[in-house]
C-alpha cells in the first residue's frame, strides 16, 4: 500500500478512513488526509504498541488491515475491479481509440468504484431527494426538520458530504424517512452510483427496467459501471468529442461549465498522450 501522512491526497486516503471508520474512528471519509486523520492514525499507533508518527506505512497498514480483519483480497478483487479487457470492448464498441477510453477512465473515474465493504461507491445528494420526492407527489417540506436536514434540502450543498461507507448511512435514512415506497425509489434515484457515479434518476433514461435494476447492476464490478458510463455519454451525444479528441467540449459536457476551474479538458488532454505513446 502507499505510503501516507498529513497533507497526502489521493484514493488510497480514503481506503484508510474506511478503515479506521470501521474500527470506531467517526471521522469524514475523503481522499483528504487532514488533521482529523492524522490524529486518528496517531492514536491508533498508540493503541497498538507502534512508532506514534502518523505515517501510515507497512506496519500501519498491517496492523489496520488486521484489526478490521479485511482480506487484501476484498480491496482487489479481480472480480469486482474494472479489467483491460473491458476497456477494449469499451473501445471497440463506440468506435474510440483506446488511449482515448485510458485517458477518459483515468480523469473521470473516481479512483475505484467499491469501498471496502464491497458496496459500489455512491454520494448522497440531497437537493435530488428533495426534487424526486415532489416528483412523486411527496410534499419535501412536511418531512423538513432538524433531524434529517442532512438529508433532506432543497438547495445544493457539500456540508453534509460524509464520504464512503457514511453515505450508506445518509441513504438509508433518507430511505427510512417514510413507509411509503416511493420514498426508497427516489433515495435510490438521488445518489451517484460507481466508478463514474451516474445519478440514480438517469436510470431509465439510459435503458434500464428502474433505478432497482440499475442500482443491482452497479453492485456488480466496475465493468458494469463502465457500461453505465458508455451509455451516459451516447445518450448525451458526449462520444463525438471523445473520438475527435475535444477534450474541451468533452469536459463540459460530462462536467459542467465549471470543468475549467479543475482543468479536466488540460489532464484529459495529458493522460490521452500518455497512452497513445504505448
């Protein structure tokens, strides 16, 4: 595993806090490692009888990896992880260059599309939940308190981000707020589901039964996450960029107007000449 401290930002931060999350650390999952995790690590290290530093190296990650008793297996599971060969079907179904389909899931994918315990990523969107439930004829402000308002919004916001295994956990209470059905078809449809998390209400749109049928897909591998993601792009008339190599229009609109601040279309445009060198 990478070696981790302070200030490290990359995927392998959030297999830590999921982690530690499961060993009884209520911290914010992220890519992020702040100072919460930091003195998370550290008190772990101190628990355990190891060197108190906070870098989270070969005996941390042992130790961790034993105490929550998760098989390296269960993090890389050829069964459940997106494979070269799906890339090229990918490839060779919508006519792209490969290098292209390599640059494109290395960008846009985020970083792998199942936590720990082997549940497809997803994020909790609560603004969505609002809008699906009015949808289906559900007055959003009568369920409106202090006790959900973590799930239940009716404008967009990021303070009530969790991450990882905590969004299950928004999900389900979001789930739980009524005994009526509706209430789990319009959670499930206001979460982004796996590697490229495609929101739950484009279900239908992309040629599933419902948003059940997609959500059963996406508990699948990332294989299927990639076939939901192909789907996202042919219906969004997104393909055309990529074969054309407009990394620009492609960002937009995959990302939305804002995809300059993060410059996607510059590390598309990077990763692209990464791979068609091989």
């Amino acid at each position: 595993m990478k070696l981790l401290k302070y200030y490290t930002k990359s995927p392998e931060v959030l297999t830590l806090c999921e982690l530690l999350y499961k060993i009884g650390y209520n911290i914010k999952i992220s890519d992020s490692f702040t100072l919460e995790v930091d003195a998370a690590v550290k008190d772990f290290q101190k628990k355990n009888f190891l060197v108190v530093d906070g870098i989270v190296g070969v005996k941390t990650w042992t130790m961790l990896l034993e105490k929550t008793a998760a098989p390296v297996s269960s993090i890389s599971s050829t069964d459940k992880f997106l494979k070269e060969s799906d890339l090229i079907g990918f490839a060779n179904q919508y006519g792209l260059e490969l290098a292209a389909v390599k640059a494109v899931n290395e960008i846009e994918s985020s970083g792998k599309g199942f936590l720990i315990n082997n549940k497809p990523k997803i994020l909790f969107e609560g603004h969505v939940f609002w809008s699906e439930l009015k949808k289906r004829g559900i007055d959003p402000s009568s369920y409106y308190n202090a006790n959900n308002k973590d799930v239940l919004y009716p404008k967009w916001t990021k303070i009530y981000y969790q991450g990882g295994v905590k969004e299950y956990d928004r999900l389900n209470e979001a789930i739980s707020l009524g005994n009526d059905p509706k209430f789990k078809d319009a959670a499930l449809c206001s979460a982004s589901w796996g590697s490229f998390q495609i929101m739950g209400f484009h279900a239908k749109n992309l040629g599933y039964f419902d948003v059940n049928e997609f959500v059963s897909k996406m508990e699948i591998n990332e294989g299927e996450h990639l076939k939901a993601f192909g789907k996202f792009l042919e219906k969004n008339g997104l393909l055309i960029h990529l074969r054309n190599k407009n990394w620009a229009n492609f960002a937009k609109g995959y990302n939305g107007g804002g995809y300059k601040l993060n410059k996607y279309d510059e590390k598309l445009a990077k990763a692209y000449a990464k791979y068609s060198k091989n």
